[in-house]
C-alpha cells in the first residue's frame, strides 16, 4: 500500500483539506489530538464537546459566501445536511431590499449568500460527512510530536513521530504531511529540530480581547435584521451579531487587551450591560426576544499571522505543507479564518493534482496560490488593526482621531481616511446600492479588499456621501467610554 498523506488536525481545516485530497484520489489520514467521543449531534456537542486543539469552537462565526459557494459547488451532500440541522443562507437580496425596496439586482448578487451556522454545527456535521464519504481515515487521541525526516539541503519530511494515549513515541511515513494544527501550531519546532528554518513569520497583534454569547430566539420571534453582517465599532469598543442555526445566534464584544476598566465585559452581569447599552445589540437581546444559551466565552493574544515555508523561491523542508490557522489567520472579529481555510485547502488540492509527484514544485504552487487568495486578507487586517490600536489611544487620551483638520489648516491623511469610512461609506451602504454591492462583496470575500476604494467610480460616490456629513444627524452606536464604564461598574 501506498504511503497516505497525513493532516496533523482534525478540526476545520484538516478535515476540508483531508476530503479535497481524497476527492483527487490519494489515501489521507487524520490525527487529531482530541480524544473525546463523537456527539450524538450538534445540540449535545455544543456545550461538553472539549476540542483542546479547537478552543474558538464556542465563539462567534461567519461563513461567508465564498466559503458557502465552494460547499454548494464540491460538497453539496454537506450543504444539505448543514441546512437540515437549522443552517440558513442569508443572500444578499434581502439585506439590500432592506434598504433599497426597489432594487434592480444583477445576476451575480445571488453569488453573496452567508450561511448563519455555529461552528460546532458546522464541525460537527463536516466531521460526520468526512466520514460517511468512507474516503478519510480518522485517528482521535493522537499527539503529534515531530517529524520523520531524511538529511538533506532542504530536509525531507518523511512522516510524522506521534504518541497515542501518554503511550510511547512511534512513527507513521507520510509521502507529503500537512499541519492543519491551528494558530498554536508547533511546526516551527518541528522543523527546526530536523535542521530546517522556522517559518517566517509577519505578525501583528490584533489589539483586542473579545467575549462572546449565545442566545435563541424566542418561539415565533425573527431575527430583528435581516442583515448577514451586522456590526459597529465605538473605537472602545466593538460589537459584532452573528446568525446561526437553529434560531441561535451570538454576540461578540471587543476591546483594547490594556483596557482594564473595558474588561468586565468578560462577565455575565458586564457583557449583558454593555450588550444592552449599544443601540444595535439591544434589540437582539431584550428579554422579549432571546434568552441566553451559554456563559461569557473570552479569547486573547490574539494575533494576524502569515507564515511562509518558501523562502527564495524555495521551499524551507520538502514534503510538508502547511494550511488553515497554522498558515495564515486574522482578526476573528471579521469572521473569515474559515473562509481562508476551506479557500487553502482547496489550493492545496489543486497543487497535488499538478504536481503530485514533484513536491517541490507542489510547495512553489501552492504558495504562490495561498498569496493570491490570502495574502491580501491578512494585510488588509494588518492595517486595519494597527489603525484600530491608534483610534483606541486617542479615545483614551481624550482627544478626536477622526477629526482631519489641523489648526495650521493641513489635512492629517490617516484622520480623514477614517473619517471618509464613518461619514462617507458606512452612511453610502444605506444610501447607495452600487456602494453596498461592492462592500458585501468584500465582506464576502468575492472581491479583493484592495478592490473597494481602487474603483474611480466607488470613490466619488462614498466622498460625495462624505461631503454631505454635515448635512445628518451624528450616528449615535452606544456609549461614550466613559459612560460605558459607569454601566460596566454599576453591573459589577
């Protein structure tokens, strides 16, 4: 028999890489760390499934569309069984018939559809249809502690050493191994101590915490926006609304990590306060129409990541790859590391179908494919973040980061770029169609985030929008800081 390729992980990414490689013809095998037994179904799996290698598990999740297209298109057995478990696609139609009751759609709208799901559902069931597929042998309870390697210049992955149980260390060869281990990913170890380089990485600290909660809708009561994307950013403070199935749905909170008054968000009594005090949040969670499902859930050190297992041109070890968080992940508030992973996985798909028998040339390949489909996500977050950390220190010193106009008269650059995005485009999205159609595009990740001010056309209208700021009302999201720390006290 064949040596299989191995996927170190059995969470998102592993599974969705272990199955588009098994849909080329190869034998795979996962290992995944966990060793707890399969849920009955997502309902019991949501609160005693322990996925240790898996911790974002009970926190907010977005499937975006490009991510819901490429289940439809390649597994759409999984689509079905997603929607049967209470997953519901939320086109893009009727956000913007929201707005715009006479809108003239165009064919490709119907291409932006989020799938409200939680991720445990959505992990649950991809678990399951890998298996029913009969193409994926999994293996639970196993640590993976090292590589198999031969000398050379670059070293050549051979296989994975892994223990079974607290057992003693045995090995498993491998023709081709990818870490899908996630962020806390111990692949720069592994490599190093075959002789290879640790990746390279571009890193940048996200400049938040968050919380998250779960609710249900009461019987017979709808959500109170149809919007897919829902969302507001106070500078303090961040706010995000997640659909999911089942008539769930969750709430993040997200604030600076040196916050310290912010942190009693953390908290039942803190984040149901805050939750209440923001104008969009309040209407989700009033008594009348949810209840809560689950505690406050917290996550921190979080950062955006790119790594890299080519440098020069070359890759840094022969016969290992890497996909998923353990590759490359972002800001979760944004809810695309899912997206990213299905779009690697795929990438890495394709490059064994094309060079399966060169894995130097595999390596090359799927680099340059994950660049293309991923790079400008994480850069884009990059600068959104390091931006968002600015916005925070001058709430906190008291002063305005938004106002662009300086006492000698001169225009600060970074002032008015945030100023045209909150007067300008984030009023254009209820005003203007062809604005909106562009932005959820983005949001979806059908179009570039280099793609939506690149557009001569797109930028007249959101500085036109911009132009007649003065002309409404001031957008009131919540709270000043300082209130919200009042509210957050009163609750302690």
């Amino acid at each position: 028999m064949s040596e299989p390729i191995v996927v170190v992980g059995g969470s998102v990414a592993g599974l969705i890489g272990a199955l588009a490689i098994a849909r080329t013809g190869e034998r795979v095998v996962v290992l995944d760390r966990d060793p707890t037994p399969f849920p009955d179904g997502p309902d019991q799996a949501f609160d005693p499934w322990e996925r240790r290698g898996s911790p974002q598990i009970r926190h907010s999740h977005a499937f975006l569309a490009r991510m819901h297209n490429l289940i439809r298109d390649r597994e759409p057995e999984l689509l079905e069984r997603l929607l049967a478990l209470g997953a519901e696609p939320i086109p893009f139609r009727a956000q913007a018939l929201r707005h715009f009751p006479d809108a003239v759609f165009e064919p490709r709208d119907d291409e932006a559809v989020l799938l409200a799901c939680r991720r445990v559902t959505l992990e649950w069931a991809l678990r399951e249809h890998v298996l029913a597929t009969g193409l994926v042998e999994y293996r639970g309870g196993v640590e993976v502690t090292g590589l198999v390697s031969e000398h050379g210049a670059p070293p050549r992955v051979r296989g994975v050493r892994l223990r079974v149980g607290g057992g003693e260390e045995t090995s498993l060869r491998a023709r081709l191994v990818v870490d899908a281990s996630g962020r806390r990913t111990r692949l720069g170890d592994w490599l190093h101590a075959i002789g290879a380089p640790r990746p390279r990485e571009i890193r940048q600290p996200c400049g938040i915490f968050y919380g998250s909660r779960f609710y249900r809708l009461l019987p017979g009561v709808g959500r109170p926006s149809p919007d897919a994307v829902i969302g507001a950013d106070l500078g303090y403070l961040k706010c995000g609304i997640f659909p999911g199935d089942s008539g769930t749905f969750s709430v993040t909170l997200a604030a600076a990590p040196d916050d310290d008054p912010i942190r009693g968000v953390l908290r039942g009594p803190g984040f149901d306060a805050a939750a209440s005090a923001l104008p969009l949040v309040a209407e989700w969670v009033r008594p009348e129409v949810s209840t809560p499902i689950s505690e406050v859930h917290g996550m921190a050190n979080l950062n955006d990541v790119r790594r890299f297992l080519v440098e020069d041109n070359e890759p840094i070890a022969i016969g290992i790859v890497a996909i998923g968080d353990s590759l490359a992940h972002a800001n979760p508030i944004t809810g695309r590391g899912c997206t990213l992973a299905w779009l690697a996985a795929y990438a890495l798909a394709r490059s064994l179908e094309r060079h399966g028998d060169d894995l130097r040339a595999l390596a090359l390949d799927l680099d340059a494919a994950v660049e293309r489909e991923c790079g400008p996500w994480v850069r884009a977050q990059i600068a959104q973040d390091q931006d968002a950390v600015l916005v925070n220190e001058a709430l906190r010193r008291g002063e305005d980061p938004y106002r662009f106009e300086r006492a000698d008269g001169t225009i600060d650059p970074k002032a008015f770029a945030r100023s045209v995005i909150r007067e300008g485009l984030l009023p254009a999205l209820r005003e203007d169609l062809h604005v909106l159609r562009a932005f959820v595009r983005v949001i979806h990740m059908l179009d570039s985030p280099e793609d939506l001010l690149a557009r001569p056309d797109l930028a007249a209208r959101v500085l036109a929008s911009h132009a007649r700021r003065k002309e409404r009302d001031p957008a009131v999201l919540g709270p000043s800081r300082e209130e919200m720390i009042g509210i957050l006290a009163a609750a302690a």
